[in-house]
C-alpha cells in the first residue's frame, strides 16, 4: 500500500512537471508503459492473498485512471503552450514597410519613342525603318548630296572599311541621319503615303553636352498630290502640343538642306517659359527643335518617283534632343551612361 501510494505522488509530479510533450510522453511510458513502474505493481497483484488482491486492484486501477486523467490535461496545456509560443514567433507585423523588389523598367529614349510613334500614329503615319549601316548612296547621293558637294561637309562620317577592296563596291557608311529611309520607302511605296522613321545615327565628331557620337533621329516624310508646308505646320504643332501636353506654336525660317526645297529651321515656343523668355531659350521665346522642308524633286527622281505628279514635306529631329526638353536632362551623355541611378527616375 505504502509503496503504491509513493508511486502516484511521484508519478503525479513527474507529469505535471513535465516541460514538453516529450518529456510528458517519458513520464506516461515510465509508470503507465507496458513495463512501467505501476504495470509492475498489477502485475504482482496475482501473488497476494485474495482479499488484499481485491483492494489492491481496485486501488491500482484508480490510480492509473487518475493518471491517465492527468496526463491528458498536461498534454492539453502542453499544446496549447506550444501553440501560443508559435502564434507568438510567428507574428506578422502589419506595420512594417513592405519589401520592395526591382522590376526592370524602359529607358528613357524608349519612353519617349514610343510616346511620339503613338502621336504620329494618331495622325495616320506608319512606322518606316532602315539599316544602320548604309550605302553612300541612300546616305548621300539619293538625298542630293553627290561626291563634290560641299554639303557633305555637314555631315561627319565614320566611313565602314571594305574588306574585299572591290572598286566597284558601293562604299559603306553608318548613317549619319535617318532620311535614307525616305528613299527607301519611296522605291517600294506608292503614293499618297505619311510615314515616320525613327532610329539610331553616327557622327564622327567629338562629344560634349549636346553632341554624341551616336543618337536618335526621327524623319518623317507626307507625300501626295497637294501637300504643302501648312500641313507640316499643322502637324507639328499638333504633335508637340500632345508630347508636351500644352498649347505650343511652331515658326519656320528659312534654311538650306540638300534633300529638300524650300528648306526650313523648326522653332517652338519654349516649354520652359511659355514664350516669354528664359535662359533656356536665351530670352528669344523660342527653342530650334527640327530641320524640315519640301521634298526636292531631285530625291523623288532618285527614288524613282516624277515630281511633277507629287509633292511632299519631310523633317527630322533628335529624338535624344526632345527627351531632354521634356524630361529636363542637361546632358546628352546620360542617355548613354547606364548610370542606374539616372536610368531609375524614369
Ligand atoms: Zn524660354
């Protein structure tokens, strides 16, 4: 009797003071298990004496209901710890700043690109392109730039070796601007057509704020029975009112380029003080955005077309030059830096 009642206040203590379930499932197996201590004791019970047999069993039983009752309770509280340890690692807190995760995004000249193709293309022209890399003929002699002119002069060329050194080879150059791709299109085209034609030029020149070796230009060319330089007028002045989102005007003066006839230096009134005068457009109001004019007969000719039949206007303008006055980047050479800390502002 003695040693029965020793046993449950040992094994009582053993499991309420068990820390974890493993410890607890210790203290089941080590007096309730197969070979636990209290199984021992039932199992001596067959050698008393009848009467004693029968309270010892009956006292045995109890005890091991009673503990079996205990470790029920200590498992209950023992999860339930556990759970709220859990709960209390695994906490979210709703008020801390989010991750943030870079996703890559478009440069700047891409923006802007695609900005004035859908402008364009509002306006009924299509997207024209042409290689990088050109023949001296579309670059020059198609646009009414032969050998000996001095107008050539205008452009500064990174010349492409040939390699086979065959005379009779048209000599290659990397595009100095985008007209050759008016030429281009015309061969292929009938008229009446509107196009733009944005995309990479070279010139072999030294760099600084406003000059690169390499940019964009967009040429643009209308081609049809009557079209005249009002409606070049009309459609830049609508084009730049959409890029730059307010009321601009646009003037002409007169210029001289070889491919067209008259020739014309664009102006807009300056985005920056509205026309009133700035250092931006060094107080004239006005800020140079492209070089346009009607398409000389000579080009038609070249491309194979009869100026008699039609007539057009065409114009080109740095791409480069108008993301830096919508944008307000003072250097041309950022665009071609990759200085992520520039790239990401866009
Ligand atoms: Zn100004």
């Amino acid at each position: 009797m003695h040693s029965l009642e020793d046993l449950r206040a040992e094994a009582e203590r053993a499991i309420k003071q068990a820390g974890s379930l493993k410890a607890l499932r210790d203290a089941e197996v080590a007096y309730l298990g197969r070979s636990g201590k209290l199984t021992q004791i039932l199992k001596t019970l067959k050698d008393l004496p009848e009467d004693k047999r029968r309270t010892m069993g009956a006292e045995a039983n109890e005890t091991r209901k009673l503990l079996e009752l205990l470790a029920a309770e200590r498992t209950a509280s023992l999860k339930r710890e556990e759970y709220e340890q859990k709960l209390k690692l695994e906490r979210i807190d709703i008020t801390r700043p989010g991750k943030r995760y870079h996703k890559g995004g478009l440069h700047p000249l891409t923006i802007i690109r695609r900005d004035i193709e859908r402008i364009f293309g509002s306006m009924g022209f299509a997207v024209a392109e042409g290689p990088e890399v050109e023949t001296e003929f579309y670059n020059f002699d198609a646009l009414n730039i032969p050998a000996d002119h001095p107008a050539r002069d205008m452009w500064d060329t990174f010349w492409i070796k040939n390699p086979k050194r065959d005379p009779k080879a048209q000599r290659l150059l990397l595009r100095t601007h985008t007209s050759p791709v008016q030429v281009r299109y015309i061969q292929k085209h009938a008229p009446p057509f509107r196009i733009i034609a944005p995309g990479r030029v070279f010139r072999y020149e030294a760099t600084d704020a406003s000059h690169e070796i390499q940019f964009y230009q967009l040429e643009g060319l209308m081609v049809g029975r009557d079209i005249s330089l009002a409606n070049f007028k009309q459609v830049m002045q609508t084009f730049l009112g959409k890029l730059f989102g307010k009321e601009m005007k646009v003037r002409l003066r007169p210029s001289y380029f070889p491919f067209v006839e008259p020739g014309a230096e664009v102006d807009m009134s300056c985005v920056q003080c509205g026309g009133h005068g700035c250092s931006v457009c060094k107080h004239t109001g006005w800020v140079e955005i492209a070089g346009a004019g009607m398409v000389h007969p000579k080009v038609f000719q070249s491309a194979g077309l009869n100026p008699k039949d039609w007539q057009g206007f065409a114009f080109g303008f740095g791409i480069d030059r108008v993301a830096m006055m919508k944008y307000k980047i003072p250097d041309i050479r950022m665009f071609y830096q990759n200085d992520i800390r520039f790239l990401r502002q866009f």
